[in-house]
C-alpha cells in the first residue's frame, strides 16, 4: 500500500511540475499554444522536468527560427527555443535538455542544432533570443539573475 502512495505522489509530482511548465509557457513565449508546447513538455524524462524548475529554465516554441534549425540553447537567458515546424525539433529539444540536465552542464553562451543534431558551421547567423520570449522586466527582475 505505501509503494503505491508513493508511485501515486510520485505521478502527481510530475503531473504538477508539467502543468507548471505549460503555465511558464504560457507567460513567457510568445509563440506558445498547448498544441505546441504540450509535445514538448510530455517528451522531457521525469528527470530533465525536476531540473528545469529548479535551474528556472524557460523554453518556448518559436516558429522564426526558420526552416534549418530545430532548437536554439540560449546560456545568457537560460531559455531554449524549438521550431515546431520543423520535423524531429521535439524530439532533440528533449534530447537536448536530456544532455544538458544529466551532466547539469547549461552552456553559457548560443548552441543551435540543426533536426539531425548537427550544429551550423560558426558564423551561422541565428535568431535572437528576444524572437521568442514576452519580456516584463519589472515581473522578471530576479528570474535569470537567480543563480
């Protein structure tokens, strides 16, 4: 009987971390739309979802990164973005946070990848992060300050 308290907590700790994703979602991108973002966020391991709260790490869908790239890491905001029209983004962004979260190493500066993983030659002009992301400074005063 306790294990399946436990395993029905556990469910529910997951279940609250993922609807607080969407909710991050939702007041910080732009782009966002449960039909974008809910693939996203049911791909992250229950793993990558402890960390991404506790790193306050945003990420978003942004349809303007263009028709290569599938997912852009940005270090300075600590937010990625992934291109919802692009096949396989999904995919690596969960990939990609998979990575980053298991080593908990977070690049501090731009990592783009292309949808078969592959990053653009150095040079590669890439979206800026404000493409993606609704800015309140006085409502994030603090948020990537954190650390």
């Amino acid at each position: 009987m306790f294990l399946a308290l436990a395993a029905s907590t556990a469910q529910a700790t997951e279940a609250e971390t993922r609807d607080a994703l969407y909710e991050l979602s939702a007041k910080h991108c732009i782009y966002h739309s449960k039909a974008t973002v809910q693939p996203a966020v049911q791909a992250l391991t229950a793993e990558t979802l402890q960390i991404l709260p506790k790193r306050q790490i945003v990420f978003c869908p942004n349809p303007k990164l263009g028709s290569n790239l599938a997912v852009v890491w940005y270090g300075e905001h600590k937010s990625i973005v992934w291109n919802p029209e692009v096949q396989g983004a999904v995919e690596l962004l969960a990939k990609k946070l998979d990575e980053m979260s298991r080593n908990d190493q977070f690049p501090p500066g731009v990592e783009p990848w292309y949808a078969d993983g592959t990053q653009p030659k150095p040079g590669t002009n890439v979206p800026g992060f404000d493409y993606a992301i609704k800015f309140d400074w006085q409502d994030q005063r603090g948020w990537y300050d954190n650390e």
